[in-house]
C-alpha cells in the first residue's frame, strides 16, 4: 500500500507541477505580450456576471412616458413631428414638415426616448471598428439612460452619459482561439455600458467635436474595463477603451445632433426652419435644445 500511495502522491504533484505550469503559461503569455495580469481579468469576468441593478447603473433610466413627454414638446415646435397609433407605436416624421414655431427644448430623458424609437423604427446605428461596420441592434442594443450634465457655457462643453445594454451572444462566439476561449465562461450574457464624452460646440451651425472621457460595465470600474479591452484589442482588433468610448459616443451625438455628413435628428429637421442646436440649463437640468430662425 505504501508503493501506491508514493505512486500515486507523485503522479498529483505531477498534475499540480503540470497546472501550475499551464496556468504560468498562460499569464506569461498575456502579460508580456499585452501587459495584462490573467488573474485581474478573471476576478473583473466574475464581477460582471454579477447581478446589476438598473437604478445603480442608470439612476435616470428612461421610462414610457418620457417618449410621450417627447412627442408634446417636438410638437409644440413643429406640430405632428411625433405621431401615436391606437397601439400606442410611435412614429417621428422627417419629410414634409411645417416650419418650426419656436425653440425644440428636449430634456436628456426625451432625447434618449426619441433615438431609441428611431433605432426601434429601422433606423440603423452602425459604428466602425478597426475598418469594420458593426450594427449594434445586432447585439440587441438598447439605450437605457441619456444624462446631459457639467454644462460649460465658457468653452461650450457638455457632459454627455449614455447608458446602454448590450448582448454579448455574438461576441462569445468569436472567443473560441486561446486565450480567449479559456474566458468565454466568465462572459456575461447581457452587458450595460456607461460611456461619457465631452461634446464640444464649435462656432459653425452643426458642428460639434466628441472626446472620450470614461466608460465603464455593469459594476466594474473604468480601470478594469480598459485592462479587458487590452486584451481582446490584442486578438480582435476592436480598439482601446478610450478609443471605443469615443466611437459610442461620437455615433449617439450624430444620432441626436447630426451633421452634413451624418443626418442625425436635429440636422434633419434644417428643412423646418432649424438652423442650430445647443445645450441650455433650466434649473437642475440641462436640455438639449434645437434653434429655429424666429
């Protein structure tokens, strides 16, 4: 018995030395080919599969009614901007419009309302990632919470939140090579992403410049976020970060402000009289507001 015991005591350490070195492998690998620790990444996988509250990640989330809050304030600018059907679908109409009657004034919760019927209603919001175009209502996109805040009238800069869920099915499918198939697990099914930018007014009517600020993922916080991104950017070229923060947000300002070379909501309506945007306080909150030639 004591022969099989030592054998079999040398063939466990034998696994362990065998683990041990696999596992060191692995993190040497990622370490001095990215500079990113394997372990971190693990325990940062394993806080995101925990549960998130939609009231910690989005304490301004949109509800029901801030689309119909939208409607009378878009029609009380430019009447039957926003219609309802008796199924309570919303429709934003962009041909044929009357001229505006007055300043379009949108608190952060009605812009939010209003992009995500658009998206809802065929509109699509593609961003490009290392040369690739990605549809994000692919992934099951949906905005959450638009927040505008820290309004620098000075310099003409805003703070803008966006919170947004996204399903991650697709991508765990792309993480089958090493290493990232040994964290595909560890993915969550469902992701919340907090981005905020800086949007820059400039002098000229619609146009407006998008820097990065932060972003962060369901309960993870931004450093842990960027080390993930270090990693996955290492095999599928998506970008940094940061450089991925600027995307999502250079792509949502487009989608409300819009430009010459991205018709978004309020640069389509310059055949109704707009002729600007900007962004005013009223008391505690910032509004999103659409200049008309009056």
């Amino acid at each position: 018995m004591s022969i099989v015991l030592k054998v079999l005591l040398r063939i466990i350490l034998v696994v362990i030395v065998i683990a041990a070195l696999a596992v060191g492998a692995v993190w040497g690998f990622c370490y001095f080919k990215f500079k990113v620790n394997v372990f971190s990444v693990v325990g940062s996988l394993n806080q995101l599969n925990k549960n998130v509250e939609i009231a910690d990640v989005a304490p301004k989330a949109v509800k029901d009614s801030d689309m119909e809050d939208a409607m009378n304030a878009a029609n009380a600018s430019i009447p039957n901007l926003i219609t309802k059907d008796a199924e309570g679908n919303y429709t934003i109409n962009d041909h044929a419009l009357p001229l505006m009657v007055n300043n379009m004034v949108l608190t952060d919760k009605e812009v939010c309302s209003i992009i995500n019927t658009l998206i809802k209603n065929g509109t699509a919001l593609n961003i490009n990632v290392s040369g690739s175009n990605i549809d994000l209502k692919e992934y099951k996109f949906t905005l959450i919470q638009f927040d505008f805040n820290s309004l620098d009238t000075e310099n003409n800069t805003v703070k803008f939140n966006a919170v947004a869920s996204i399903n991650l099915d697709k991508i765990k499918e792309k993480m089958s090579s090493f290493p990232l198939s040994i964290f595909k697990s560890r993915v969550p099914q469902t992701l919340y992403i907090s981005n905020t930018v800086t949007i820059k007014k400039l002098d000229e009517a619609f146009t407006y410049e998008v820097e990065a600020d932060s972003i962060t993922a369901n309960n993870l916080p931004q450093n842990k976020v960027e080390e993930i991104f270090t990693l996955i950017n290492g095999f599928t070229k998506i970008g940094t970060a940061s450089e991925f923060s600027k995307i999502i947000g250079q792509n949502l300002a487009n989608a409300f402000i819009g430009n010459s070379a991205n018709e978004g909501f309020a640069y389509k309506l310059k055949d109704a009289g707009a002729t600007d945007f900007n962004f005013e306080k009223d008391g505690d909150n910032i509004n999103f507001v659409i200049k008309n030639l009056i």
